[in-house]
C-alpha cells in the first residue's frame, strides 16, 4: 500500500516510475479520498479503477494480477474500521500485486503511527506493503515493514527499489513442520560420522528450499503412534502447528493450501510373486492349452478323412477302425487296420499323420526336457480378475479404506480388502509371508523393490491394478506467503533434473542409515530330474494298466457267460 500525502506532482510521478519498472494491470483506488490531479491520468497509460464499495465488486477478473493499489487515508487518527472495510473484499487480490498506503497528513511519530497498518497487512500476509508520507522536516518518507525473522517497520526512505523482496533472504526464519520416518520420501538418520542427516526426496526439495531463502528448520513433535496420513496433516497445517509440510500427500483440497505438485502418485497393490510348481505339475504345464486344441483338431479331422476312405473303399463306415487308426498315426503307432490295402490314398493320408505326429512328439519331448531342467512358476497375478479368481486377501489401512472404499469395484474385488492398522501392515511388509498382497503407492513401492534386486527372484510383485492416482503436494495454509517461492524451488529441481536425481539417491541412503540391509541370496534356478517329475506320468500308466486289466476280466467273464447263455439255448430248443 501507498499512502499519499499533498503535492500530487510528486506522487503522480512517482506512480509514473513505478509503472515502468513493473507494468502494473491496473491502478486501484479501493477507498474514497484525495486523488491524483487530471494530468496524472493524461499522462499515465495504465488503467485506472476506482471502487467506491468494495463489498460489492467482483474481484474474480484482478485474481493473480500485477495490480497497484493506493489507499488514500485522509487525516490523523482516521477511524481503522473504515480502512478495513473497504479493503476486507480486496484481500485476496492484493497478495497478487503491490499496495501503497497514502498518509494525507503530517505525521509526527512514523515508526508508532505505520505499525497498525503493517500489522494489518501482515495478518492478512500481503507482504509488498510501503507508506508514503510527509514527516516533520522530512518529506517524502517511505516506511514498509519486515516480518523476517521479526516483525519491525523500516524505514526505505532514498532506497534504490521502493517494493523489496522480502521473502529473497528470510534472514534465518523458523519453518515449523512435521518430520516422520516416512520412507522414500522423508527419514532422519546418522551417518558414520555420527551427524544427523535427512534422506528421503521430499526432504531435500525442503531443505533446498531451506537454504536457498535463508530459512531455519524448526521440527512440531508429535505421538510416534500417529498414523500419517493426508487428513492428518491437514489438520497441523489449519491449526498452525505446520508452516509447510515436509510430507507430500494426496492434496484434497479445502480448508488448506498445496504447493506445485510433485508428481501422480498411483495407490496400486502390491501381489505375492508366483509360487513354484510342484514337480508332480510338470507334465501339465509341457501340454499347454493350444497344443490339446490341435490335437483335438487334428484327430477330428483324420477321423473324418479315415471314414470317408472306409466308404470309398468297403462300401460302408467303420466307426471303431477308423478312430483306432486316427489314435495310432497321432502317437506314432503302427495302424489297426488296413495294413494289406494298396490305396494309395490311405497310404498318403496316414503318412502324411504319421508325419504330424512325429513333430507333435519331438516338440512335446523338447518341451519335456526342457521343463525337467528348469524351475516352473505359476502364472503372476496381473489384473483384478486374476486376484480375484486366486481369491487373495489384500490387506489395506482402515484410515485409507474408508477414504476410498467407494471406488473399488467391482464388489467381489473390494470383499477380499482386509481393512488393518499401520503398524500390522508395517510388520507384515517387512516379513516373508507371502499369504496377502497389500496397498501401497507407487513410489513406496518402487522403493521397497529395489531392496530386493540383488536376489535372484523377487518375493513381491507391483501388479498394475491400481485403486486411485491422485496428485501429491507440499501441505501449506491458506494464503501462505511462501507458496510462490517454494513453487520455484520445486519447478527448479524439476528443470535441474536434481528431483529425479534425489529419487535415485534414497536407495543409498535407506543402507546407510540402516532401514535396508544388503542381501545377496543364491538360488538355483536348475533342477534335476527325480522320481517326483514322474508321478503324475507313472500315476496315469497304473490307472490305464489297472482299467484295462479290468475290462479283460469283464470280456473273460462274459464271454465265458454269453458262452453258457448260448449253450443252453441251444440244447433248449434240441430238445423233443
């Protein structure tokens, strides 16, 4: 704010340079009082408002505009109320641009006299604040005020820029903000040396911050018990326990503000990694579905072949023979039938499946062999349908359920969620149990994966089933005035590369500060054929051996008895 005394020549031209240096939007005279002369409007370009009732206009056009408001306050001890009112519409725009605050009269005590109207704007954080005024035997004064570290007025009166940037050096500033081991993104630790560092990206977005605006880290401790989470830093950022969050979380929304955000951050589930088959399976797994369907097309095809020969060449179909030649040519066997005919068109077609079923055998025997020498796993879980037909519990925070329980579908998928308290999912993460898959966001869950790149098969699996993608930001109040620079600072490490950088980075230190211990685990991903392989193969040949050993005795017995039926029918009807 300006604030202008008598002697509008001065005051115009000093709007006039002002103009130039920052080519205002707009000039805004938000409450009646003296105004500039007619030759001040001649001769400044910019547009010129006047707002006799701010309570009434619509600010929503000016919003994030470069405007100069001056606010004229006419006499000494001015009523502040009035002040107030007619500027309590404008707060949110004036954050956006510049503000002088016009003193009319000769002031007596600058330093005691300004301090109300400093402390007002400061409530309000609009920083870039200025008073013009006559003092005694001093014209032409111009105070502003300071809140970092402190709050003091001073006096720029003669200096080289009439609007400084406050927020440049911060000069040692507290930034109150919540720390908690909240790996990749934030964790405290000591290195070898015994000093006390911060790992984590986030962490050194902060710091940076930090640094670059000359600003002191200041920790609010809170119940270690207290499960992080967005809701809950929410309520630190409205209740002015935080200054800005170090944490970045899911940003929705009112009553508080975000920062540029870091990036979509995916809640997905993280999936068991496939099991080993069981030996006894191998021989399953060397016939795969679309082999069994060629088969299946094959035979079928032979058999038709194999009747029509039969028509063609006894006159009628012979059902059995036909289908015991088919079976025979697919398995490489001698044929039931036939054997004297010289047709050559039975002989092309049954080399022609003698040939089909030799490749069908060799590439079935380098299949074989190939299974027998090496490990076989089970298919990985890769969507909501494979989860949910394997019927996997997942196991999810309950805070977290409640929040988003409304947009997991379908209702089959959403019954295996196992609603749960951190600390239970914190200990089932880190154990080996593979019995549940559990939620977890991307970037937590590329971190706990690289733990395991040096093992020869990872336990878990990040599968692609994802339950919300949400955009994760720096928790800050409302109309803080550290918003725009801390967005620079974001956007700089963004176009340095230094964010993708700090993402690398944290693997290393989550070592260092002990969160992860390097392993180095050798296994065998050969095996050798045993007995075990062959079950299955053993356990069909008994059950054909037992079947047939059944229906010869059952063509034994009753041939034996269709024999003795014949028989005595026979000497029934001999008989006089």
């Amino acid at each position: 704010m300006v604030i202008l005394a008598d002697g509008y020549t001065l005051r115009g031209r000093q709007i006039c340079n002002l103009q130039e240096q920052f080519n205002f939007h707009t000039i805004i005279f938000p409450c009646p009082g003296q105004f500039p002369s007619d030759t001040f409007f001649k001769e400044i370009n910019t547009p010129v408002l006047f707002i006799v009732n701010s309570s009434n206009y619509d600010t929503t056009n000016l919003l994030s505009l470069n405007n100069l408001f001056i606010i004229s306050i006419e006499g000494h001890q001015q009523d502040f109320r009035s002040i107030w009112k007619c500027i309590s519409n404008l707060e949110e725009i004036l954050r956006y641009g510049k503000t002088i605050f016009w003193l009319n009269y000769i002031v007596q005590k600058p330093f005691v006299d300004t301090t109300p109207y400093f402390e007002y704007m400061w409530e309000n954080k609009v920083l870039d604040v200025v008073a013009v005024f006559d003092g005694e035997g001093a014209p032409d004064q111009t105070f502003t005020y300071n809140p970092f570290p402190s709050f003091k007025v001073e006096n720029i009166s003669g200096g080289e820029e009439m609007f400084p940037d406050k927020l440049r050096d911060l000069n040692g500033f507290p930034i109150t903000t919540l720390i908690k081991r909240d790996e990749p993104r934030i964790f405290k630790y000591k290195d070898y040396r015994g000093r006390m560092k911060f790992g984590g990206y986030a962490a050194k977005i902060f710091l940076a911050f930090l640094k670059k605006h000359n600003a002191t880290l200041e920790e609010y401790f809170m119940p270690n018990t207290t499960y992080l989470n967005a809701r809950v830093l929410a309520n630190l950022v409205t209740d002015g326990h935080v200054s800005i969050s170090m944490h970045p979380y899911a940003q929705i929304g009112s009553p508080y503000d975000g920062s540029y955000p870091t990036g979509f951050i995916s809640t997905c589930i993280m999936v068991p990694a496939p099991q080993e088959i069981s030996p006894e399976e191998y021989l399953l797994v060397s016939f795969p579905s679309r082999l069994w369907i060629l088969l299946l097309v094959t035979a079928i095809f032979t058999l038709i072949l194999n009747l029509n020969l039969n028509k063609f060449m006894t006159g009628k179909f012979e059902l059995g023979l036909a289908l015991l030649d088919t079976i025979c040519g697919l398995v490489v066997q001698p044929f039931g039938s036939g054997t004297l005919s010289n047709s050559w068109k039975l002989r092309c077609i049954r080399i022609t499946v003698i040939i089909f079923g030799f490749f069908i055998a060799s590439i079935y025997g380098s299949r074989l062999a190939s299974v027998f020498v090496t490990k076989l796993f089970q298919p990985p879980l890769e969507t909501k349908e494979d989860i949910i037909q394997a019927k996997l519990k997942i196991l999810i925070i309950r805070v977290d359920f409640i929040a988003i329980c409304d947009r997991i579908q379908p209702q089959e998928f959403q019954d295996l969620m196992v609603p749960t308290e951190a600390d239970v999912m914190a200990a089932y993460r880190t154990s080996s149990n593979g019995s549940y898959g559990y939620v977890i966001p991307d970037d937590k869950a590329v971190f706990y994966l690289l733990q395991q790149k040096y093992l020869k098969r990872r336990l878990d699996r990040f599968s692609e089933v994802c339950l919300v993608r949400l955009l994760h930001g720096f928790f800050m109040p409302i109309n803080s005035p550290f918003k725009n620079i801390f967005n620079r600072v974001i956007l700089q490490t963004f176009q340095s590369g230094l964010y993708f950088k700090w993402r690398q980075d944290v693997f290393d230190e989550a070592f260092e500060a002990g969160i992860f211990t390097r392993q180095m685990t050798v296994e065998n991903m050969e095996t050798s054929i045993s007995v075990s392989h062959l079950t299955l193969a053993w356990t069909i040949l008994f059950c054909g051996l037992s079947c047939g050993l059944v229906w010869f005795f059952i063509e034994i017995v009753s041939k034996k008895y269709l024999l003795d039926v014949l028989r005595n029918l026979k000497r029934k009807y001999e008989t006089p």
